[in-house]
C-alpha cells in the first residue's frame, strides 16, 4: 500500500503538505525496498525488477485492468520437472498451496496495466513502477508475437493504402481487400486444445496489388478473388503513431479463371475446329 496523503492537520511544526511531500518521496524509493526485501503479501519472497507473470484483463469497469500471477516452475517432486504451470493444469491448486508467489486481481490494490492496450492474456513481465502522481502501479510488458492466427467472417469491398517514397515524393495506391476477421485465441480445456474467436476487427489483404498472374492461354481471363468466409489465416499487425492498429495479411494472388474458345487448324481435313481452353 502506499503511504497516506493529508488533507488539512500538522505533525509538530510541519504543515499537511510538508508531511505529503516526505510521504511522496518515500513512496518513490518502495520499488528499490522491494527488490532488496521481502514483502507484506509473501513473506520471504522478494520482488524482482522483472517479475514474469501470466496475466488476464479484468471484465466490466476493470476491462483496462489485468489480473496477474507469478509463473510457477514445477520442482523434482513433480512428474514432470521444470515445466510451467498453467492455469488448466490439474494440478495447478496443489502446487499453488506449497508455492510462494505473487499475484495482483484487477478489482483490487494490486492490479497491473498493459503498455500494450490490444493484450488480452497471456505470458508477460511485470515491472512495478509509479505513476505521475507517486502512486504505485505494476506494469506489463508482454511477451507474444506481432503474428497472430484469424477467421474471417466476411468479405468486404476492395479498397486502397497510399505507398510513399522515402522521405516524400512519389507515391503509388495499392489496392487491397479489407474484410471482417475475428482472432482465434489457443485455450485448452481438461487437455483438449479448442480456439476461441475474438474480434472483430478489419483485416487488409495485400493480394489483390500482387498480380503475379501466370501464363494463361490467349481468351482465358483471370478475376482476382478474395478469401472465402471461414478460411483461417496468419495475419500481423502494425503500430504507426497514433494511427488504430493496422492487421493484414500477404501473399500470392488468387484467380477465378474463365474459359475462352480458340480455334484451330485440322491439317489432314482442312478445317477449322473450336475448343475451350481453361
């Protein structure tokens, strides 16, 4: 807990304020304490600079919060050492009431924030850290790809991304499909992997600008197509500024191929027959 803030009063001959600003800086010295002594919660256990947790967003009024948990590494005593628990893991409760470990819950004082606003779950390190005001807070910085796994759920109409040069200048549009994605997120229940969706959200398609289109015979025509609902893709994501986030995908095109009719020459009966090619 942080030290207490005084409102009006004195201790002696100092004022409320000079009283607040002793409590400030000592506040701003706790992180050092923690990492050279034990704390309140867990007797004999240190808090490290970087603490590696598992962390999950809080729900309601507390959905920018995240609850957390030290990560804890099975002993020799286990049938499997040196492996994580997790939170499915059977048992997870038995080795939690022998362990020492900290953790924080979104509803209450020891709730963590996330640098990154778009982290849901997951593994992450945990910083403790103070706020402008002195306030102390615990940080997240996770630990995942920028390259996540998406369902789309429909396709929207096509649309474009200005290209520039570097430093200005020229610059080119590149068409591109936009769809409605939702995320597919890795859960396990009683041992048994499933993916649950999330989102949605607006994933790009760079494959309609990329018309590396094959050789195709004279009449056949190639309409570019975008992915089918339900198809599940790799996508990554993009931070420019104070730009939302930017998902998309790349790769070679797509074509529907219609069919033409040529004709040709028959030698030995000199005539012309038709055919389709396609």
């Amino acid at each position: 807990m942080d030290l207490p803030r005084f409102h009006s009063g004195n201790l002696g001959p100092l004022g409320f304020e000079q009283v607040n600003e002793m409590m400030r800086r000592l506040d701003a010295v706790l992180p050092i304490i923690e990492r050279q002594s034990s704390t309140v919660d867990s007797p004999g256990y240190a808090m490290s600079a970087l603490l590696p947790v598992y962390a999950r967003r809080g729900d309601g009024e507390n959905a920018d919060r995240y609850s957390w948990k030290a990560i804890i590494i099975r002993g020799d005593d286990t049938a499997d050492p040196d492996s994580i628990v997790l939170e499915d893991d059977p048992d997870r409760e038995e080795i939690e009431a022998g362990a020492t470990f900290r953790e924080g819950q979104a509803d209450g004082d020891s709730y963590a924030i996330s640098i990154d606003s778009r982290f849901d779950e997951g593994f992450a390190f945990l910083i403790p850290y103070r706020r402008q005001d002195g306030v102390r807070s615990f940080l997240l910085l996770p630990i995942h790809s920028n390259r996540n796994i998406a369902i789309i759920d429909s396709v929207g109409e096509s649309d474009a991304i200005e290209i520039r040069a570097a430093g200005g200048g020229s610059f080119l549009n590149a068409p591109l499909y936009v769809y409605q994605a939702s995320e597919l997120v890795f859960g396990s229940d009683q041992g048994e992997v499933y993916l649950e969706k999330r989102g949605p959200f607006a994933l790009h398609d760079f494959s309609l600008h990329n018309l590396n289109a094959p050789a195709v015979p004279e009449g056949t025509q190639l309409i570019p197509r975008p992915l089918d609902a339900n198809t599940v893709v790799e996508y990554s994501t993009a931070i420019a500024g104070d730009a939302a986030p930017f998902h998309y995908i790349t790769g070679l095109p797509r074509f529907d191929v219609v069919c033409g009719e040529v004709q040709f020459a028959d030698e030995e009966r000199g005539i012309l027959s038709r055919a389709t090619t396609g």
